[in-house]
C-alpha cells in the first residue's frame, strides 16, 4: 500500500518560500524563488485543478527554481492512480543529461490532490497573518485556488 503524501509549503519570506515532500519512503525539501518562475502556484493550481477533474490519462509539467538550480515537477495521472516526479537541473540550461530525479511518489489521485489542497488551504488561511503578497514579491493566486476549491467541491478528484 502507498504510504500518504505530506506536502508543505512554508510562509514565504523576501521572495522565497521554503516547499517538502515526505511520503515515508522518499522525502525532498528546498527553497524556491518567487523569479523567474512566478506563476508557478497558479500553474501548480492549474494543473492539480486538471488532474482533479480527469479520470483519464494526463500529464504536466510545472517549472519552478531556487537559484541557480532549477526543478521539474512532471504529474503523470493514469486513471485512479497520480505519479509524481521531482527532477532537479544544476543550472537553468535544463539539460536533461545532467537531471536528477529527486523525489518520487505514486498514489491514489484523491489522496495526492487532498494532498495539496491541504497545503493551499493553509497557505490561503495564513496569507494576511504572514503577509504573502509582500514575502511572495507575488500576489496570492486567489482565482486559481477558488477555480481548485470549486473542482473539488464538486466531488471531482
């Protein structure tokens, strides 16, 4: 049986957000920058909304960085089931010889995205307390988080 899925990502601060992955067996945590890749929560958003509402076979990739390096976060969804993998890239020439396959997990789509919801509420929940908008450098992606909720609401996962 698949061990669940903690996703975390921390109050960001001066343009960073610190972000972990543990599922029991595996476990990645780094820091990300808010540029180049600013619109990477509302595309995680986007593409966990997708996922959520397909019972098919779909795929995504989300770009995202700490500088210099540099990440891929590849969803694979199949049915019931969601892959996730974490590639890591020394620099942002991306060059797929010199990745790094960092994390990796495989679970039940519902698992995988309450996973995440459970993050983003946290986020969405903390975000005048820990100042997001002004940590972030970024605004908080209130239309893709209530496009995700909305998703989920409607019992699609």
């Amino acid at each position: 049986m698949a061990n669940k899925l903690e996703v975390s990502f921390n109050s960001p601060q001066c343009g960073w957000m610190s972000i972990g992955f543990d599922d029991g067996v595996g476990e990645f945590h780094t820091t990300t920058a808010h540029a180049p890749h600013e619109r990477a929560l509302p595309d995680l958003l986007k593409i966990l909304t997708e996922l959520a509402g397909s019972n098919g076979q779909v795929s995504h990739i989300l770009k995202w960085n700490r500088d210099p390096e540099e990440f891929d976060f590849e969803f694979f969804r199949d049915g019931d089931d969601i892959l996730l993998k974490i590639y890591q890239f020394p620099t942002e020439d991306r060059d797929n010889a010199e990745r790094e396959l960092v994390f990796e997990h495989t679970g039940k789509a519902a698992d995988v995205i309450a996973s995440f919801a459970e993050t983003f509420d946290q986020l969405y929940a903390d975000r005048d307390t820990d100042e997001f908008e002004f940590n972030s450098r970024q605004p908080f992606p209130y239309a893709e988080f209530e496009e995700f909720k909305s998703k989920l609401a409607a019992g699609h996962n």
